[in-house]
C-alpha cells in the first residue's frame, strides 16, 4: 500500500480516526447505555435467580407432576428463541390490553429465559447432593422446604457457583436482544449511532469493549471457582 493510499485509508476507511474522533464526543452516551444494560440485567438476574431456585427445587419433587410441569417450562423456553419470545411480550400482549415499557419487557423476557436454565443447574446440584441428606432433615422435622433452604441449597450453591455465574454472562449478552424493540441498552445505542453517521466500525468496536467489561471479570470469577472446586475434589 503507497502512502498516498494509507493517508487515504486512514481519512476514509472504517478505521478513519475522525470516526473514533466522533465516538470520543459521544461517550456520554454510550455510557447511559451501559449503566442501562447494567440495570436491566441485574433486574433480570434477580427475577431469573428468584424463579430459577423455585423451579429447581421442584423439579427435584417426589411429586410426579410438578416434575412434568417444570421440565415442561424449562423444556419451552430452553428450546424457543429469546428474540421470539420478546416480540410476542412487545407486540403480542398490547393486543389483549397489557403494554409495558422496553426496559420492563426487557427484564421479564431476559429474566424468564434465563432461569429455565438456572432452574436446571440447581436441579443437576440438589441430585449430586446424597438423598441420605434429605432423608435425615425429614428424621429432625424438617419439611421439605425447610430441609431444602436449611441442608440441601445450601450445600448445592457452594457447588453449582461456576456453572451458575456462566449463567449470569449469558444473561447480561442476552440483554442486547432489547435492542430489536429499542430498548436504550448498548446495542441499541451502537446501532443507532452508527446509523446516523456511518461510523459502523468505532460504534461496534466500543459496544464490544463494554460487554467485555461486563463480562469478563465474570468468565474469570467461573474459572477461578471450577478449578478451586477440582483441587476440592481430588483432595
């Protein structure tokens, strides 16, 4: 390439500095985006956490349909796409009379999906954990709640905590599908931005850069737990 060319590339091309030039004025907003992801996807992660412990308890049940019920749910939501399921909240519900707003719709669909698969991790974690256990809260007057939240759950969690917090990464990835309905989170912002001034490159790049943010500390934190939790064991 001449250097005739490259000034040229370096004026016009995607990596032109003027386009990061522009981004750098914009930071403000890309930043509101991102402390929106954050808000959204701690909403989620409550909601998801909350249902996905429920779900995982029963479907530990001796009871045989409560057992059908919930593989049934985890079954529909693990198999259906998260995008199909926010267009039928964002454009199915106003037509029965129930309108939310993007960040709600956001919450509830990312938060829902999420926690079919929560509520299988905790599943795998109460059946790794001796029946014998159960049996004995049962022998002390435990009900089966009361054994679960005192005995079980708690044992359960010091296990599943690293496949729990990739979990959590792919709930805060999931949140950039509110961007179909416009909601203001950072794929949303990368989108619009980039649209209106054809800096695709830089707006992306950034929004990419954020998620890592979000999540790689996470990844790490998974890491770190699973080879903590194998020392564990082969000790």
């Amino acid at each position: 390439m001449s250097f005739v060319a490259t000034i040229s590339w370096l004026e016009e091309g995607p990596f032109a500095l003027r386009r990061w030039a522009a981004l750098m004025e914009d930071l403000p907003l890309f930043f509101e985006s991102f402390l929106y992801t954050i808000g959204l996807a701690i909403g989620a992660l409550i909601l998801a956490f909350t249902l996905g412990t429920f779900l995982g308890i029963l479907s530990s049940s001796r009871h045989v349909l409560i057992r059908i019920i919930t593989r049934i749910y985890v079954e529909f939501f693990q198999n259906t796409p998260l995008l199909i399921q926010v267009f039928f909240v964002y454009y199915g519900l106003p037509m029965v009379g129930i309108i939310w707003d993007t960040y709600t719709i956001g919450i509830l669909c990312v938060g829902v999906y999420t926690s079919a698969y929560i509520a299988e991790v905790i599943r795998s974690g109460i059946q790794s954990i001796p029946k014998g256990q159960l049996e004995a809260g049962y022998s002390q007057g435990f009900t089966y709640w009361g054994a679960m939240r005192h005995i079980i759950l708690p044992q359960t969690f010091r296990i599943i905590l690293p496949p729990l917090t990739n979990q959590v990464v792919n709930l805060i990835k999931n949140t950039s599908t509110v961007a179909i309905i416009s909601g203001a989170d950072i794929m949303f912002r990368a989108n619009s931005w980039s649209s209106q001034n054809l800096h695709y490159v830089p707006a992306f790049a950034f929004a990419a850069l954020l998620y890592f943010i979000l999540c790689f500390p996470l990844t790490f934190l998974a890491n770190h737990l699973e080879e903590k939790n194998s020392k564990a064991y082969a000790r």
